[in-house]
C-alpha cells in the first residue's frame, strides 16, 4: 500500500468543469462522455452540492507549490493555487501497486488530512493510464460501503469509477480498485472532491502508480499554476472618502444610470437599486449596488424575456463578494464563465446592501458569451438569495430598462419597470372590474330598484340598466385581463401558486352569470326563485374568489405592488364596499329612522308622511352611494398609480 498526500489550495485554475444547473448538477467534463447521463442522473436525484464552474490547474513537480502569497517554496506535493479561499487544503489518497488484481486489502482510500480541512461531501475517482489521461478508464471499483459510495459506468467496463450517494459530510471513503487484464505500466488516479457549494476541486491528478520493476515516467505535463489577483474590498467604514463611496453623482453627466426608485442615491438611500456604466478606452465600468440578503446581478438582453443574456453576478459568500462574469439560456440557473475577464473588481458589504465594481473590455472575441458593449441592449437588474454561495430564483420581476441602450454610448438617466406592461394592464382591469364595478352593480340592483320608477332608460328601468352595463364591463374586463398573462407567459404559469386557478374560476363564473340572465324566465314565473338564487350564489362566490385571487396577485412576481401600503388600501376597499352594503341593508331592514316627532301623531295629521319618508329614504341611499363612489374610486386610485409605478 503506498500513501500520498494532495495538496490544494482552492480557487481559480486550468482545468474546465461545466456547471450547467448550479446547486444540482455536477458535469465534470474529464470523466467520460457516457457519463452525461447517468452522472447526472444520480447526482440530480441526491442533490449533490456543487459550486460555479472553475478551472483547476495543478503543479506537478515534486518540489514545487505556491505558498499564501502566490512565490514558490519548496515542498514534495501536487499543488493548486488559487485566490479564491487562502486556507490549504489537504487530502489523503492511498492507492495499491499494481500486477494483477488487487486483493481484499488492497483498497483506495480518499481521506480529509487532519491538518487540514475536515469534511468533504462529494467525489469522485477514475484510473487512467498515465501515458494517456484522455482515454478510458481501467479497471474496476469494488465498493466497501454501498450507503456512501455508488459505482459509475465509465465506458464499456462496469463500475470503472465510483462516486458519492448523498451530501453527506464525510471523513473518509474507502473503496476497492481492481485492476484490467491488460494493465498498462503505470496507472494514475484522478480525483474531483467537492467540499461546499464553491470549493471544489476538479480532475486532480494522482501520483503516478507503476508496477513492480518498471521505472515511472516523467509527469503528465499539465498547465502550472497561475497567481490571481484578488478583489479588493472597500472600506465600510466612517472613514471611507466620497471617491470609494457609490453614489448618484454625475448620473447623465459622466455616467449612465439605472435606478430604482427613479432619482435614487445609493449613497444616502440604501434601498436603492442602482448600475451605473461609463466607458474609457477600451473598457467599460460598471458600479452595481442593491439591498439584498445573497446576490445582485444584471445583464445584457437583446429583448425583455430572459433567456441568451449575458449576466454578472455579485454573490455573497460569508464576510465577501464573488463577483463572476455568467451566461443565461432561457429561464435555467446562470452558467458562470470559465475564464475571468473581468478587472479591477472591488466590492463592499454593509448593513444589507451589497455592492460590486469591475470592469471589462468592450470586445471579448474568445467568448462568444460575452456580448460587445457597441450594441445595443435591454438592461435586467434582479436581486435574490444566496446560501453558501449558491444562488436562488429572484424574488421579485428584474428592473428591465424601458428601451434599448449602447453601453459605450453617450450618458443618460435610464427609466426601467419591475412590471410588464402586460401584467399590468392585467392588474388594473381585474381591479376596476372586481372592486368597482361589481360592487356599484350590486348595490344599484339590490338598493336602487324602487329609485327612478318614472323613469326609463332605452325602454328599460333605469336600475336594470345601469345593473346590466355595469355587469357586461366586468365581464368584458375581467375576459381581456384573463386573456393577457397568457399572451405573455406563452402559457400556463406554474409559479403562481393559487392564483391562476382562482383566476380561471372567476372567469368561468364571470361568463354564466349573463347566460343565465339571458335565459331566466319571466318575473312572474313559478321558476323565476330558482334564477334568483343560482344568479345571486354565482356572482357572490365569484366576487370573493375575486378578491382573494386580487390579494394574491398584488404579490405575484410580475406585479409586486409595494407593500404593506398596497395590502392595506386594498383591504381598506373591501371594508369600504362592505360597510356601504352594510348600511343600506340595515337602512332597507328599517333599522334607520328618519324624520322626527311622534309616529301616531303624522299618521293622523299628515297623511302624505309615508311619501315624505320615502323621499327621505331615497336621500340616504343616494348619500351612501355616493360616499362609496367617492371611497371606493380615491383607494382604487391609489392602487392604478402603483400599478403604473412598478
């Protein structure tokens, strides 16, 4: 049994992992290629943690490394740098010698140094002939411990790699190689060890195991390792010069900005959403400062919908800042860059708000990703959680600016909405229809039928007529407001929770509502008390479906309205409907009198008293209705002006 000893230090390096689904998925392009479907497979279904796509470069030499400070010191190890985590990182790695198949205690064992760090939760381990790391791969695995290890098919042979069954944290993990009837002379090991979301390390290159009597041959020639720079941080504290601070200044003069609320400084607003770009040469830089608890990001689309964008992230990992170059395709998790390209990058924490610099250069011909800054682009800005650096779905709609803009372009004050104009025009119409004009219908037909008696309106009661305009609106707008979250989703929202279902009831509900009208039977029918209360249970369900959906959809992610005001004024309509209804209902009952004196007295004297109180009556209603009307159209009001905000 021979030990040797892994020497990592995380970061940034040569050796390219693709990470297509970040948080799930874990593509590891230096397996085989028949493992893109059953290594995904297992990994997706023991939601394996991975981190954003990195390169590993390894120094093979038998006495060289980088120490902390990126200069050459002298150790016996294989080596990685990287500027990404300071802290080294060891593993243990002990292999067999080759001839033959390995017996019941010749096992390969990958181990978490003491010195070291003292978990790991994923790997993976692969034999490759040392002469040629890019065939496949030999042997075999046997497995000592199935409930942390499983066995991958690498190729034509059976159990050719073997890898992790869960997150798990682990100290150990032992396994047993059996070698091929063919063996080559020398055999090395290639290790992929993920520790957390962000630290992982890919294709680490084993010593190189020969068989007894056959002198090894020199190292597989691999890139050395490169010293990175990292992003610096600015200063949090009282001390910091205006210069470092990210302000507003110079917004439309000397830079562009995009800003939510519109007019916003970050420097004395820290709620304030904010990218800023201004060109020199041939760079651009860019200043992103946002309020949230992970990350900020913004991109570059040719269009409103995400999909094909080129993104830049700034996550939040622990006490620091990743700030990472990504591409987006359609709506799938951000692929992050295998190559940094991006300068200068400095970033600050402070009390919740998150806030990044770098900065890169116009053209970008070697990634195809990277978009030229001389076009012209819609700009997102979105913000979200983050755990251990792995990024969630935003939480609210991105900041899309209101057109298309050149970055290199001259300086201007951008506008953007949270909101599409769909959606919000979806919004306001299920808001007039439901909180208005329903409600005005209701009470004109269940209060005002003995109002206007002399008058007719296009050979009909007044009442009715008003009832029936005011019914056939909300029909109308509650069809083309249901139409209007399809035209933009492309289909069914899957990530509305509730809200949809409650929707399409509505709708259902809002249509049998004049079909029934138009087949009701005549007033003086023995059937007319069934028409009665079919129409009055369907528009009552349907108006309180209604407003639970509408309370549900002020905080949809396509049209969060803000809150806790927006909540309250929309509560406050439905106790202002509700407390109108409540008075006139009382009012019909003859719980309010009104006139004054003693009731027998006008009975005797004044025998036109009845037509008095009625005309009294009528007075009190037509106060309520339009106490109500005023009410109910000052809140609603409110609601159009913040839909119309976003």
């Amino acid at each position: 049994m021979e030990t040797h000893t892994i020497d990592i230090l995380s970061g940034d390096n040569l050796c390219y992992t693709s990470g297509s689904h970040i948080g799930k998925y874990m593509r590891n392009k230096y397996t085989c290629r028949l493992l893109e479907t059953e290594f995904k497979r297992r990994i997706a279904a023991t939601r394996t943690l991975v981190g954003k796509p990195r390169k590993l470069a390894l120094t093979p030499c038998s006495n060289t490394t980088f120490n902390k400070t990126g200069h050459l010191e002298e150790r016996s190890s294989y080596s990685a740098y990287s500027s990404f985590s300071r802290q080294e990182i060891k593993f243990m790695l002990q292999l067999p010698r080759l001839g033959g198949r390995c017996s019941e205690t010749d096992h390969v064992t990958l181990s978490a140094s003491k010195s070291g760090t003292t978990y790991f939760k994923g790997f993976l381990i692969e034999a490759r002939d040392a002469g040629n790391l890019d065939g496949g791969a030999l042997g075999s695995f046997t497995l000592v411990n199935s409930t942390d290890s499983q066995l991958l098919n690498c190729g034509p042979t059976q159990g050719s790699a073997v890898s992790h069954t869960s997150d798990s944290k682990k100290r150990q993990i032992q396994v047993i190689w059996n070698s091929p009837e063919s063996v080559p002379s020398s055999v090395q090991f290639l290790v992929t060890v993920v520790q957390k979301y962000r630290d992982y390390w890919v294709k680490i290159l084993g010593p190189v195991v020969s068989q007894a009597g056959v002198t090894p041959g020199p190292p597989h020639p691999t890139h050395s390792a490169a010293t990175t720079t990292t992003p610096a941080v600015l200063p949090i504290t009282a001390t910091v010069t205006p210069i470092m601070m990210f302000s507003s200044e110079g917004c439309g003069i000397r830079k562009s900005c995009l800003r939510d609320p519109v007019g916003c400084d970050p420097e004395l607003q820290p709620f304030c959403f904010f990218l800023s770009f201004t060109t020199a040469g041939q760079s651009t830089l860019f200043e992103l400062s946002g309020p949230a608890d992970g990350y900020i990001s913004f991109a570059l689309s040719l269009d409103r919908w995400m999909g094909n964008d080129d993104m830049y992230l700034c996550v939040q990992d622990g006490h620091k800042v990743d700030i990472d170059a990504a591409f987006v395709t359609g709506r799938s998790h951000p692929v992050v860059a295998s190559e940094n390209f991006l300068t200068d990058t400095a970033w600050r924490l402070s009390d919740g708000v998150i806030q990044c610099r770098f900065r890169r250069n116009i053209h970008i011909p070697q990634d195809l990703t990277r978009f030229s800054l001389n076009e012209s682009y819609y700009l997102f800005m979105a913000h979200g959680r983050a755990e251990n650096g792995m990024i969630h779905r935003h939480g609210r709609q991105p900041l899309i600016s209101a057109f298309q803009t050149v970055i290199t372009g001259p300086p201007q004050n951008l506008t953007g909405s949270r909101s599409p104009l769909l959606m919000k025009f979806h919004g306001a119409f299920m808001l007039i229809a439901w909180m208005s004009t329903v409600n005005i219908g209701i009470i004109i037909a269940r209060y005002f039928k003995d109002d206007w008696t002399d008058r007719a309106l296009c050979g009909q009661r007044v009442w009715f007529q008003v009832h029936r305009a005011l019914m056939v609106l909300t029909v109308l707008l509650t069809s083309v407001a249901f139409i209007l979250p399809f035209i933009y989703r492309g289909g069914w929202s899957h990530r509305a929770g509730a809200h949809p279902y409650l929707g399409c009831t509505v709708m259902f509900l809002a249509v049998i509502q004049p079909v029934m009208a138009l087949l009701r039977p005549r007033p003086d029918s023995a059937r007319r008390y069934i028409f009665n209360w079919m129409h009055f249970g369907a528009g009552t369900i349907a108006e309180i479906i209604a407003v639970v959906a509408i309370f549900l959809g002020i905080h949809q992610q396509a049209l969060v309205l803000p809150g806790p005001w927006s909540t309250g004024v929309l509560a406050g309509m439905v106790v202002w409907g509700v407390v109108a209804e409540l008075l006139l209902e009382f009012h019909s009952k003859g719980f309010f009198k009104l006139g004054s004196g003693n009731s027998e007295d006008k009975d005797e004297i004044l025998p036109e008293s009845t037509e008095l109180t009625s005309s009294e009556g009528g007075v009190f209603k037509r106060v309520v209705l339009a106490v109500f009307l005023s009410g109910n159209v000052a809140l609603l009001s409110c609601l159009l002006y913040s839909i119309s905000s976003i």
